[in-house]
C-alpha cells in the first residue's frame, strides 16, 4: 500500500503506492520503547535511556536510524526521541519505527492516532490519496498560528514548513492563515464551555457550527472536528431538535471512523452515543404519536 523512500529535505517518508481511499488504515504500528513521562525536564533524557537500554542491540541501532536534528541543549538522545515520537494514552509517548517515518503537513492527508484497543499506532487517510503522492500527517493542532506553528518546528523538529498553509505570500495562504486564528480562538471558547450541560447555550452552539464551517472550508479534519459535531449535537438535542442532533451524531460518527477506525474506543462509543439517540428520539416521537391518537380520540 505504500513504499518508504527519500525525499528533497525532509529524510525518508511514506509514499502511496497505490490510490487508497479515504478511511482506509495505511498502517498499524507497533511501539519499539516508551516512556510514561513526555514531560521536557532534566529527567526525560534518564527515561529514555532506562527504556531504550531494555531493548536488545538489534533494536536500539533500528532507533539509531531514525532521524536526528540538531538541537542548542538537549542531547542528540532526546533530540531524536522528541522528534520521532508519538503520543499514546494514558499520558506518554513512544517511537514506532515505520510511523516515525511519515512527514508533516499543515494540510495533511492522513491522520494518526494511539488505538488502546490495539496497542498501536494507527494512520488512516483522511482524504483519497493518488498513487505515487507523499503521505503526511500534522504533527500538532493545525489550526495554531503561523507564528506558534512555525516555532515548534524549529524547537522540536528543526525545520520549517514550506506548505501551501504557511506561504502567506498567496491569497491562499493568508485567507487560510485568517481562518485557522479564527478556529483556534473559537476552540478556545467552547473548551471553556465544556464539561457541563449546555444549557441550551446559543452562543456555544454558534461557536461549534463557525468552527464547523471553518474546518470544512480549509479542508481540515481531525478529532477537533469531531468534537465539535458532537457539541453541536448535545446542544441540538438540548433545544429539543432531534433531527440536527441526529445529523451530527451522524457526521461525528462518520468522522472518528474514518480517521480512527471502526475499532477505537473513540468510534466505539460515538457509535453507542448514535444509536442512544436514536433510542431517545423514536420514545419522543412514539409520545407524539400517542398524544395525536388520545387527542384525535
């Protein structure tokens, strides 16, 4: 389904093979070593090497191989542990060696994510992806600013991103720069909202369908997205609007599925979520139904 070969730059990355369709699973990795603790302190370094010592010889020289950017104070140990790593739940991080190889994008085909289920990493398309076109991922929340985005890069990973997204030289690039602020200010706004019941908040539900319209509109997708369906369904369903808190119930199932897989625990449960609903809603419309018989009576 893909080849890992050398790019103009950027090291070794994944490309396709052949045409996958979005929702399909590129690969699914396990972990070589990890630490529990992703926390930069003076400890980090310790914890890497206690891990990454456990592993026969064999195994830390494949971790040797992996890419190693110079950075002004850590060591190149966990210069290359911090730049080749992935998050897994609960708290930690880990190095899985084919997913390490995949490269970033502001504007990203594929999405990965930690499967507890499974016990790996997982990278699904997000998009249709042609043969022979490089497979990428964000590395962080691509809705951050140019600035933080940028900044990151140069700390973490040391490069800079040339993507269409950080060229603010073109139309292109300001009018998706303008849009990802607005994302990350609106996100903020309903993070602040969240953790208790809606209470029928018009100004929440504004929030998530702006944020909505904005991810769609800059082609972006990711759990982010999905969370913000699921808001706009909690609200809907709130105000007593079934058939919009049934529509994106559907887009939210539809979106973990596709980026995670039918066997994440987040697309377990978004499923379950769909189909309380829909209990919910056909007791509300069976009262209705009854109601219209006894008045009909």
């Amino acid at each position: 389904m893909y080849t890992i070969k050398s790019t103009l730059g950027k090291g070794q990355g994944l490309f396709a093979a052949q045409k996958i369709q979005a929702g399909v699973r590129i690969l699914g990795d396990e972990v070589l070593f990890s630490i529990t603790n992703s926390t930069i302190n003076e400890g980090i370094g310790e914890r890497i090497s206690v891990s990454l010592g456990n592993l026969p010889p064999e195994q830390q020289q494949q971790f040797e191989t992996l890419h190693c950017p110079d950075h002004p104070t850590w060591t190149p140990l966990v210069s290359r542990y911090l730049a080749n790593c992935f998050e897994m739940k609960p708290p930690g991080s880990g190095i899985f060696l084919k997913a390490a190889r995949v490269n970033h994008s502001c504007c990203p085909n594929a999405f990965f994510s930690w499967n507890s289920n499974l016990q790996c990493v997982t990278i699904h398309a997000m998009v249709d992806i042609s043969a022979g076109d490089e497979i990428t991922v964000s590395y962080i929340f691509p809705f951050f600013s140019l600035e933080i985005r940028q900044a990151v890069f140069r700390e973490r990973y040391a490069f800079e991103c040339d993507c269409p997204a950080c060229n603010l030289e073109t139309l292109t690039g300001q009018s998706g720069e303008h849009r990802r602020m607005r994302m990350d200010k609106l996100c903020l706004g309903v993070d602040k909202r969240n953790g208790g019941p809606s209470n029928n908040d018009e100004k929440e539900l504004r929030m998530a369908l702006d944020f909505i319209e904005l991810a769609v509109d800059e082609h972006l997708d990711g759990e982010f997205l999905s969370c913000m369906y699921r808001r706009a369904r909690e609200c809907y369903e709130d105000k007593g609007l079934g058939d919009l808190a049934l529509r994106y119930a559907e887009m939210e199932l539809e979106t973990v599925k596709r980026l995670l897989g039918g066997d994440h625990p987040v697309t377990i449960e978004s499923a379950r979520a769909l189909e309380e609903l829909k209990g919910r809603l056909a007791v509300v419309q069976q009262r209705e139904r009854d109601g219209e018989k006894m008045d009909a009576s």
